[in-house]
C-alpha cells in the first residue's frame, strides 16, 4: 500500500466539500493510505505570493517540513496547491541562503527543511506512481460513448521548470490520458490550459465571466457531456458562475457539468453517484448522471433524512407553541376571575368554559391525527423519487 502525506487544501474541506468527500473514497480504491497535514496552513494561492513572496514561501516550505518529517511525499487534490506548493519548493532548492532565510523562521516551530520532500497531484500520481494499466484494473463501469472536456488549469502546467515537465513530459497531457483510461472520449479544445477566470473574479467580473463563458461555451459546442476538473478553484468559477457568464456573454443556457477528477473516476469504479457528491454542484448533473448510471441513487439520503427531520422539529415545536397559547390564555383567565372576580372582560372570556377546552382539545387531535396521515403519505412519495 502506497502511503503519501495528504493536504486537500482550503477548498475541498470548504466551498466544495464533494472534492474531499469523493478523494477519499478513490484513494481508498486505490489503496492509497494518507496522514492529513491538519496542521499546514493555506497556500496562498498564489494570491498572497504577489504582495509577499517570502511569507507565501514560509507558509509552504513548512507545509513540506512537516512532511518531511514523516518520510513521506505529499498528494494534493488541487492543482492550485500543486502549483504554488511546487514553485516554493523550486525557489529554495536553487538558492541555498534563501532555504536557510526561510528555516530561520520555521525554527521557532522547531522546523526544518532540508529539501527532501516531493509534491504530487493525485492527476500525477495516477501515472507515475500506480500506472494507468493498475488504475483500469480497479474500474468497474466503462464510460465508452462520453466525451469529456479537459480543463487543466493555470498553475498545474505553468512553469513548467517547476512542475517537472522536463523529467515527467507526460504531465503536460495527463488529464487526457486519464479520461482515456476511463474508455470516454476527450473532447479537445483551445481553452483547456488557460486560465478560468478566478484570479480576476474580485478586480474584473466582466472579464473573469467572458472566460468561463468561452471555455465552457467551447466545450459544449464541440460535444463534451461534462468538463472534468483536477483544480477546485477552476471548478469554483466554471461551476458556480457559467449561468451568468453564459446568458451575460453568449445569450444560452449554462448547462455544462464541472465534475472534479476524483467524481470522473469514481463513476468509473462503480462508486454510487450520491456518494460522491453530484447533488452539490451549481450546474446540475442529474441528467449527466442519469445518462452514466440509470436508476442509481443522485442524492444523499442521509441529507434527505437530515431535512426530514429539520421539517419534523419544526412542525413540532408550531404545535408546541399553540398548545401553550391556548394553555396561557385559560390561566390568564383564572387569574383575572380570581383577582377581579366577575366583570365586562372576564364575563367575556368566561364563555370559554371546560367544555370549549374539551371541543377545543379533541379539535387539536384530529387535526394531529389528519396530519400524521398526511405526513406518512408525503413522506412515501418523497422516498421513492429520491
């Protein structure tokens, strides 16, 4: 069993949890064992390493301390991470004074880092560390007969001197060659090593929108089902705002899934839809996955189940409330006859006598008994169309 360091980064355990959530299932098919790094800190993806190089450094060569210190490489699900994680690492391997610049400040953690430790998406892992001829053996589902649009992102193929494509020139096509794995199609398009957008979202949205509009506009023009992703960031833009971008840029519908890598290859093994998270994306991918896995369940019971009984406690708590309503206005009515005795208002409220709550009661009982015969036949149809 191979056994690597593990760091999702910020987004899998944050704005899109399926990412996290479908890894672990994979890896476990691949018997892959990890140790979280829940002690690392963000990337900065790349962001923070414009206005401060060396603090974006100390952040990442301290993430690879702490793996180093356990023996092991790091696989990462995200290819911003990759990227920035990477570009660190080749940074203070050149330059020996700016390593020992960049431990000086780890020692006060009691870290160092000797520049031992090697940085792997799962995209590369695939290749290089389990092969793709193992990584067919563990499919269960062929997806012959689907075209899926490759979509790289920025920083797992530029620069290139930091990535390794020099020794692993095979990185430079491994989406590809991993959606061929799966028996699909890969639908090429011009789009699928530029930039999403995202970087520019927050300083330009009219121009960060145009790009998710040609990419994903691209793709399904040229017949992809679903584009697949190996960034969460990547997946953040194309997902979450081609509705926008589309109808802002192109006047259509956006309707193209953004599925991340890990979802492509646990359809392929079997890995039931709702396991790995569909339901969760922005552009919906009920009929995609309706067209790959017919009849499978899509959603997540246990959400069905969480909402179920959201809407339980609250149709009992409005009960609650009106039961001690009526309970509140009867003791308010004895106490102002036993004060006040008898008078125009409690002359009023005295017309509601034992025999009212008597009606009154058996009324809140029917109406209790209709509603849990209601509620069981809703609950019926509910279950049989999730």
């Amino acid at each position: 069993m191979k056994k690597y360091a593990f760091y999702p980064g910020c987004v899998a355990r944050g704005g899109a949890p399926e990412l996290y959530q479908s890894s672990l299932l994979v890896l476990d098919k691949l018997g892959i064992e990890t140790i979280e790094l829940d002690k690392a800190a963000c990337t900065g993806a790349g962001v923070l390493q414009e206005k401060n190089q060396k603090l974006g450094d100390v952040l990442n060569i301290r993430t690879l301390a702490f793996a180093e210190d356990m023996n092991l490489p790091i696989i990462t699900i995200c290819s911003t991470c990759q990227g920035v994680m990477s570009q660190a690492n080749h940074r203070v391997l050149k330059n020996p004074e700016y390593l020992e610049e960049i431990n000086s400040e780890l020692r006060e953690e009691g870290l160092e880092y000797k520049g031992s430790t090697e940085v792997k998406h799962l995209l590369w892992i695939l290749i290089e560390d389990i092969g793709l001829n193992e990584l067919q053996k563990t499919f269960k589902k062929e997806l012959k007969g689907f075209n899926f649009a490759p979509f790289y992102g920025c920083y797992i193929v530029r620069p290139s001197d930091a990535l390794g494509f020099s020794e692993n020139p095979e990185r430079q096509h491994s989406l590809d060659m991993v959606i061929n794995s799966t028996g699909a199609s890969v639908t090429d398009f011009s789009g699928k090593t530029k930039c999403c957008g995202f970087p520019i979202l927050l300083i330009n949205q009219k121009n960060s929108l145009k790009m998710v509009s040609n990419h994903t506009g691209e793709a399904k023009d040229k017949g992809a089902d679903a584009m697949v992703t190996p960034c969460p960031l990547c997946h953040l833009n194309l997902d979450g705002y081609q509705g926008k971008a589309r109808k802002d840029n192109r006047g259509d519908k956006g309707d193209l899934p953004i599925i991340h890598l890990p979802q492509l290859l646990g359809l392929a093994m079997g890995i039931e839809p709702y396991r790995l998270g569909f339901a969760r994306h922005i552009v919906s991918t009920k009929d995609f996955i309706s067209s790959i896995s017919p009849g499978e369940r899509y959603s997540d019971p246990q959400n069905f189940n969480v909402a179920m009984l959201l809407g339980m406690i609250g149709f009992g708590s409005l009960i609650f409330a009106l039961i001690t309503a009526i309970a509140a206005f009867f003791i308010l009515r004895a106490i102002l006859i036993y004060e006040w005795g008898d008078n125009s208002f409690t002359h009023y409220i005295d017309t509601c006598s034992f025999e009212n709550i008597f009606i009154i009661g058996k009324y809140i009982c029917s109406f209790l008994e209709v509603t849990e015969k209601v509620w069981d036949w809703g609950i019926s149809i509910l279950t049989s169309l999730f």
